[in-house]
C-alpha cells in the first residue's frame, strides 16, 4: 500500500464505498497538494461526488484512509473537518443575507465580531460582491450566488475548497465567466482546489491536475495537457473527447516506435518507449494535429495515410475535415479556415501525415 | 492556519455508524416511544383484558372468552354493530355523493380561486365538531326552527310534533353527514386535482362526449380519492356515540352507545373491551382490503 | 372549451357548489342568530336582541372553570404534540433505516383507529396503572393531555412533512460543512425554515385537543373539559341559549385561528420559494440528486 505523501492537503489511500450492490468508489488513491486545483472528471455514477462526500465527510468510506494535512480524519463529523464546501446548487441559506450566510462559519467558531465583520467584507471584496451583504440570496442572480456560495466557503480559510459541479446551474456565458474567476480567486488565496465536474473542457481550462475517474476508480491522473494528450485508457480517450482512435497492430517494433503499414507507402508510426505492443490496442491522434495535404503539396511527418475527404464542417478558425480511409476507416482534422482549406472540398482525395510524438497508443 | 488544531484536539472521533446510530434513536426514541406506550399497549390491553389475560374490576372474568361468547351470542349487539354498519355506509355514500361535484368543480373548473374555495368548504369542518351538532339540535329539536315555523305557519297544531325529524335514526343520519361532508371533499379534491388535465383533451380530441370522457376517465381516475374518503369517514362514524346521544332519542342507539354504555355505564368492562376489539377487527379488515388506496398525507394536508 | 365541463354544466355546478356552501354554513349561521335573540328557547319567534346569553355565560364559573381546563389540555397537547412532531417528521422525510415502514404506520396509525377504541384503551390503561401504581397515576386532565397528543400527533407530522420536505437537506449538509454540529444545524437552518409548519402544527394540536369529547369522556376523571360540560349542558333546554352564545365565540375563535394558520403556512410556502429565488425549479432535482452515487 502507498504511503500518504505527509505534506499534501488531502490523501485519500485506497479508499472504498459502496452502496448497497454498487461500488461507487473502488480503491481511489490519490494525493492533493496544497494550492493545488485538482479536477475529478468523469460522468455521472463514476464515484466522483461521492469521493468528494467522503473527504466533506458527508460518507464515511467502507475501508481506506482520509487525510487532511496528515491527519486521518475518518470518523470525523463534517463539522469538525477543516475543508469547506460549494454545493451544487449553492445550498444558500435562504432565512439569512449575504453577510449573515458568509458569517455562518466564523460565527460558530466563536471569531470575535470585529474580525468577522472584517473578513466578511475581505471575502466579499475578493467574490466582487462589496454592497450585497443585506441582500438575501433570493434576489441574487445564479452567478452572484455562486460568488456568495464561495465566499461563505472560503472565508473559514480551509485547507481545501472542495466544489461540486458549481456551475452546472450557470448558463453558458456565465459559466465561462465564473471559471476564470474561480482561477482568479484560487490564485488570489492559494487554496487547495478539488472540484468535481462532468464537463472534460471545464476541467482541461481550469485544473492544475486532472484525475479522471470511472466506475469507482481513477482512470488517469495527470496535467490537462497529459489527460488530451496522452490519454491513459480508451475511456480516457472517448471521455476527453479525443475524436481519433484507430485500431492499432503492430507490424514492426523498432527503437522506440511501433509501425503499422496500411499498403501504398502508408503507415502509422507511433511511439512505443517500452518496445512492447502486444494484444489489441488503439492510436489516438488529435485532430488539430493532423496535417491535411492536397495531392499536390508535400507531405512531411512521421504517419501518413490517403483518404476521401467526406464532409466539411465550417467551425470558423478552424475547419473540420471528416476523411475517409481505405477499409473503412475515417479519421477527423482540423485545419486553420484559410485559403487552402476552403479549397479542399467534399469527395477531393488528401493525404493526412502527422509527427509520430503526437500519435500515442492506448492500452485496454 | 489555526483551523489544524480543531482536528487535532477534538476528542477521538466516535465511529462513524455509531454515530448515525445514535442520531437516529435520538430522533426515534421520543415519538415512537410515546406511541407505543399510550398507543399500541393500551390497544393490545384491550386484546388482553377482553380474554381475562389481564383483569382490573372485582367481578372481572380471569382467562375467558366469555365476554366474546357473549357478544357473538347477543342479537341485541351484533344488531348493533350492523345497524353502526349501516349508518356509516350510508352516511359515507351519501357525504361522498354530495361531495363528489363539489371537488369537481373545485378541482377542474374553479381555476386559479381552487384552493381559496377549498378553504371555505373546508373551514366549518375545521370548527368544533359539538357545536356544529348543536346547531342541528337548534334547527331539527321538539321546539327548533323548523317545528315553530310550521307550527307558526299553520301546518302544525301548537302542539305538533314530526316524530322521525328528532330525537330519531333521521337526525343522526342527517348530522353526521353534515359533520363529515366537507372532509370528504377533501381526498376527492386531491385526486382529482393531481390529475393529468391532458387526458381530459385527449379524450375530448378523440371525439368523446364530456359525459363519456367522465365515465370513461375522470371517474375511474377517481377512484383511490373516492375510496380514501370513503374509508376516512366510515372509521370515525363506525363509532360515533356523542352524537347519536345527543339528536338520536331512543332509535338512536348505536354501536358505538353500546360499548360506552357497557364501559361507563355498565361497568362490564371486559364485554365492552371485547365489542371494542371487534371494531378493530372491522378497521382492520377495511385498511386490509382498501389499504392500497389511501394516501394518508393527501387527507392531512 | 372546457373539456371538463360545458357551459351549461358549469353554471349548474356552481350554483351546486352555492348551494352546498349555504347548507355548511346555515346551521353555524343559525347558531349566531340566535345567541342574540330574546327568548329563553331557542326558537322562533324573535324577540328581539340581547346580550344576556353572553352576560350569563361570563358570570358562569362552572362554564369559566371548564374553558380554562380545556385551554389548559389544549396548550399542553400542543406542546408535546409538536415535540414529539418535529423529530418525528425529521425521521420520515431525512432518514432512511431498517424497518422505516413499520415506524411510519406506527405514527400515523392514530388516524385509522376510531375514537371510541382508544378511549377504552387508555382507560384500561390508565386504571392499571393507577391500581400498580397504589394511586399514583389517576386520570384527570393530565390523561386527557396524553390521549390528545396521541389524536393529534399525525395531523402534526403531517402538517411538517411537507415543509420539511421542500427543504433541500444540503442546507442542513451545508451548515454541517460550516462547523455546525447536528442539534446547531437543526436550530440555526432547519428550525427557521420549517417554523411556519411547526406553528400550524401547534395550532392545529390545539384545536384538536380543544374540540374533542370522546377521549375526554373516558380519561378526563373528575375534571370536566369545555366540551364533556358543554355535553352535560346540551340536554338541559334551559341552559342552551347561554351554551350557544359560548358556542358561537368558541367556534369563532377557533375557527380564526385554523384559517389564520392555513392561509400562514401557504403564504409561508409562497416565500419559501422565492426565497430559494434562481434556483427554485430544481428543488426537486437537488432533493434527490445528493442521494446518488454520481
């Protein structure tokens, strides 16, 4: 069993719940540093509401161990539990104002009124909210609330900010204001982020670590950049959005990468630093580093494979290109709308080639 | 950060299922408790005390059924609980027939006005129920209203009396639905209410009469609030003695009169304790075979 | 058009409907009429108005004494009822345990059990335990409270449920998450939002409590309640005139207060949901969505 990492906010080790026939969360372990703004991502039944249930202490885990700066805090009532949370739905307190719900916390932990009165009015400077205490939630807009909800949270300066889908009730616009505010005021205070959401662009845009989650456990843990880039498994892949997954057979293993020949000089090349591809596995690319070339222009890069174009889809600075290969295949690029690329039509033969560090080979 | 050393410092925290455990009894203890002690031993006391498992008075029967031999064996008595039968029957049938249009108007035709209206039917039953029956005593009596009008009018003498009008089965017929009416709205009003409007359009769209889409749907969707009123006025009426004491007379005597009698008057407590078990078999049997039906909540909101 | 109903229907409806409210309200009607007519029955003719029924009854002890025992019942039996209704209602609509439906039939099973039963069984019960307990226990108006509270406990439950449900338990979980311990929450949160339903509750405890004879008939002892004197007074011609004129400030009073508490809670309910404002529509969804696994 790994040992907790003493200086990180938030440990779980191999944690386990279940609910009735369910395991909703199967052996998670996992290490949040402090500062951090770490995503659990993954869709709805993947365990990941319920692992942050657990660290609120909210649900106390069938077996594994919960630690918050070090201290096993299992069997710990919510209360007692120095993380704060965001709800879903704000859960704000709808008998009391702004100020009196950003106070509910430092009230109960008995901080004198003069210092609460002021941190209630630094928190809400830092939420943008300064002229709201005496507004009740009811006449607040969503994104206001939410500001509330996080100012109500993070005002007990908790070791971590646990936040549940907050702005999933947020419409879009709103939504991708409140994400870089919440970047904003992460940065601002230094607190340790865990946010739970289903949205993969939510978490690439915002994360400082991603862990993916599925079925009760972690399917990948890395940066946004290693998560799209580098998907660990083919749910991985499919969940991030990764549009390019070809079924991979290694016809020659050399130093470092994995050829596939596909017939007319066309080949998959991809890297394989272990040297080893066996049983089935697949080749994920993503689109927008797929090179799309007229027959005429010169390919270069390591992958090359010919095809139809099939549809063309304007995305305004960029262009999709749906291309069919030989047997069936098809894959999908994506190239800046210029000139060249509004010259490519339907039914026009290409060549596709891209660099063989941006192809990687997924495992099942 | 000062808020490490909460955690620290706390007492060992107490596991977590104990925990929980604890708070449920909590919660569970004072209610259930109080009701199990004055509801449900008192109840199996009158079980216990009917067969003699239990005895109170001098005279009291020690182990025995004779109180229920007796009962079973009394025409008298078993007269009594089918006349009780009888009443509630009718009285139920009858408040549900009168009430019937009225929750349909509420529910489907009043409107935005449904639940003001609703209040305003549901506001006398909300009253005391004495003197609600009081009022029928003023209006039915040997010298009410409706005895001094017709003697004043001339079609009584100055003496005249309508013998079946009080102090008769009529009164207590009368009172008690008038008592139990508006209640019986109540569950109809519910159901109907609950109901999806949009089956009343399909039906009318596919060419259905509204005396048709009625039978046809609105009807049989009523049925559990039918059945729910039904039952929620057959139990408090099975067994009614205040008010067959007080407009029933002689004629009047009921099931209901016969327990308290044995109880209070008699003092023959185990007959009484063993008629009283027999109600709650009657209860029982209905909950049983209606039980599906109600929905507790609609009648108490 | 209606689907429901045509015109025609409708306008016999609600003559129907009209009717049906003068038939409810006519007797009671009556009754107030005739608390101020001059005449020692209570009949026709009219002789003409008077306060002297309302005199008499105000100068009447034993009807004075009787008023203040019921008040006495009646705001006990609302008080322990609505104690034992605010955990009650918490353990039907927050908790889920082993055997949840039996202890739901238990609270509500006072419903579906007709008065007369429970009378003789709290009276078996109260004189065994009078006769084990040499004296100690007796019956008097403080059995009558017991009795009512049991009567009026699932109106109560009832009464809270439905509140409490429209309560999204994240704020509970919310004000856990603060560093309230679980009584702190209940009383900071949840008490102030269900408030309205707990005061209906104790309202209509004491109506309840205040109108009912059947209970009282077997356990109240040698204490007379509103109701058992008003009973006593009902067969006696004479004494009506001054019993209706009680009757008609009882019911007036009573009556006030259970619209008072109807219209209350459902304006209360109506700021509920504006004071959960935006998120109002997804009350439901957040009910049950913190349950899940997601």
């Amino acid at each position: 069993m790994s040992v907790p990492n003493p200086d990180a906010a938030i440990s779980l080790v191999d944690v386990h719940k279940r609910f009735g026939d369910v395991r909703a969360v199967d052996g998670v372990t996992l290490d949040v540093a402090e500062g951090e703004f770490l995503t659990l991502l993954g869709p709805s039944g993947c365990g990941k509401t319920t692992t942050m249930r657990m660290i609120a202490g909210f649900e106390e885990p069938d077996a594994g161990r919960i630690l918050l700066r070090g201290h096993d805090v299992v069997g710990v009532p919510p209360n007692r539990r120095e993380v704060n949370m965001c709800f879903q739905h704000y859960a704000l307190f709808p008998h009391m104002n702004v100020e009196d719900n950003v106070a509910y916390g430092l009230k109960l932990r008995k901080v004198p009124k003069e210092e609460r009165r002021r941190r209630v009015a630094e928190m809400l400077e830092v939420v943008r909210l300064e002229g709201f205490e005496k507004r009740r939630p009811g006449q607040l807009s969503g994104g206001q609330q939410q500001r509330v909800a996080l100012a109500r949270a993070l005002v007990n300066r908790p070791a971590a900010l646990l936040l549940d889908e907050p702005l999933g009730a947020l419409d879009v616009k709103l939504r991708k204001q409140m994400q870089l505010e919440l970047k904003r005021i992460q940065h601002e205070l230094r607190t340790t982020f865990v946010y739970v959401t289903h949205d993969q662009e939510e978490a690439l845009s915002m994360s400082d670590r991603i862990a993916v989650m599925n079925r009760g456990v972690i399917e990948q843990l890395g940066t946004p950049r290693e998560v799209y880039e580098r998907p660990a498994t083919p749910f991985v892949a499919d969940f991030v959005g990764v549009l390019n997954a070809i079924e991979f057979r290694a016809d020659e293993v050399r130093a470092g990468e994995a050829v596939m020949r596909l017939g007319d000089g066309d080949r998959i090349v991809a890297p394989a630093p272990d040297g080893r591809i066996g049983g089935a596995a697949i080749v994920t690319v993503r689109p927008e580093r797929i090179r799309v070339h007229t027959p005429d222009e010169p390919v270069v890069g390591d992958s090359r494979v010919s095809g139809t174009v099939g549809q063309v889809v304007y995305l305004g600075t960029l262009t999709q290109f749906h291309v069919e290969l030989a047997g069936g295949r098809r894959l999908i690029a994506h190239r800046l709308s210029d000139e060249r690329a509004a010259s490519i039509l339907e039914g026009d033969r290409v060549v596709l080639s891209w660099d063989r560090d941006d192809a990687a080979i997924v495992r099942d | 950060m000062t808020t490490t050393a909460r955690v620290e410092l706390s007492a060992p925290p107490v596991a977590p299922r104990a925990r929980r455990r604890r708070g449920l009894l909590g919660l569970l203890a004072a209610p259930t408790g109080f009701l199990a002690l004055f509801f449900l031993v008192p109840v199996l006391m009158v079980a216990a005390y009917s067969v003699g498992l239990l005895t109170l008075l001098p005279h009291d029967l020690y182990l025995s059924l004779q109180p229920w031999r007796d009962f079973f064996a009394s025409e008298t008595h078993v007269g009594l609980f089918w006349k009780s039968v009888r009443l509630s029957v009718v009285v139920s049938a009858v408040s549900v027939l009168l009430a019937y249009p009225i929750a349909y108007a509420l529910a489907l035709v009043a409107g935005r006005r449904k639940y003001t209206l609703l209040l305003v039917i549901l506001a006398p039953f909300l009253t005391s129920y004495l003197l609600r029956v009081l009022a029928w005593r003023v209006i039915l009596g040997d010298e009410g209203l409706i005895i001094t009008l017709l003697r004043d009018v001339g079609v009584l003498g100055p003496e005249g009396q309508i013998s079946w009008l009080f102090y008769s089965p009529f009164a207590v017929y009368v009172v008690l639905a008038y008592v139990w009416v508006p209640f019986v709205a109540l569950p109809i009003f519910v159901t109907l209410d609950g109901m999806d409007r949009d089956l009343l359009e399909a039906s009318h769209d596919l060419g259905a009469t509204r005396w048709t889409t009625f039978l046809r749907v609105t009807l049989p969707l009523s049925v559990p609030g039918v059945v729910a009123a039904f039952v929620f006025v057959f139990i408090p009426t099975i067994g009614e003695y205040v008010t067959p004491l007080l407009v029933g007379g002689p004629n009047g005597f009921f099931f209901g009169n016969a327990i308290q009698g044995a109880i209070l008057q008699g003092f023959d407590w185990q007959f009484g304790a063993a008629m009283a078990m027999f109600l709650v078999g009657t209860v029982t049997v209905l909950l049983v075979l209606f039980g599906r039906y109600l929905n507790v909540r609609a009648v108490a909101e | 058009m209606s689907p429901a109903i045509s015109p025609g229907g409708r306008r016999a409806l609600w003559v129907g409907f009209w009717v049906f409210v003068v038939f409810l309200y006519a007797p009671i009607v009556v009754l107030i009429v005739f608390s101020f007519n001059d005449r020692s029955t209570v009949s026709f003719p009219w002789e003409g108005f008077t306060l002297r029924w309302y005199r008499a009854f105000v100068e009447n002890p034993t009807l004075l004494g009787a008023l203040r025992t019921s008040a006495y019942v009646a705001l006990l039996t609302g008080l322990a009822t609505t104690l034992l209704a605010i955990p009650a209602a918490i353990l039907l609509v927050r908790r889920r345990f082993a055997g949840k439906g039996l202890v739901t039939g238990l609270l509500l099973a006072p419903l579906v059990i007709p008065l007369i039963v429970f009378g003789v069984a709290l009276l078996i019960l109260f004189k065994n335990l009078e006769a084990s307990t040499g004296g100690l226990v007796t019956v008097s108006r403080y059995t009558v409270v017991v009795g009512h509270t049991v009567v009026a406990l699932p109106f109560a439950i009832l009464t809270i449920v439905p509140r409490l449900e429209r309560i999204p338990p994240s704020y509970e979980e919310a004000a856990r998450d603060l560093g309230a311990d679980a009584f702190t929450s209940f009383r900071t949160v949840t008490f102030p939002l269900i408030a309205p339903a707990v005061v209906a509750a104790f309202l209509i405890s004491v109506v309840i409590s205040f109108d009912e004879i059947v209970i009282a008939s077997f356990v109240a002892g040698e204490d007379t309640t509103f109701p058992l004197y008003l009973f006593s007074q009902l067969r006696l011609p004479q004494s009506l005139p001054q019993v209706i004129a009680v009757a008609v400030v009882v019911m007036g009073v009573s009556g006030a207060i259970v619209v008072a508490s109807e219209v209350g809670i459902r304006i209360a309910d109506r700021r509920l949901e504006a004071e959960l404002g935006v998120a109002a529509g997804e009350v439901a969804t957040l009910t049950g969505g913190t349950k899940g696994a997601a």
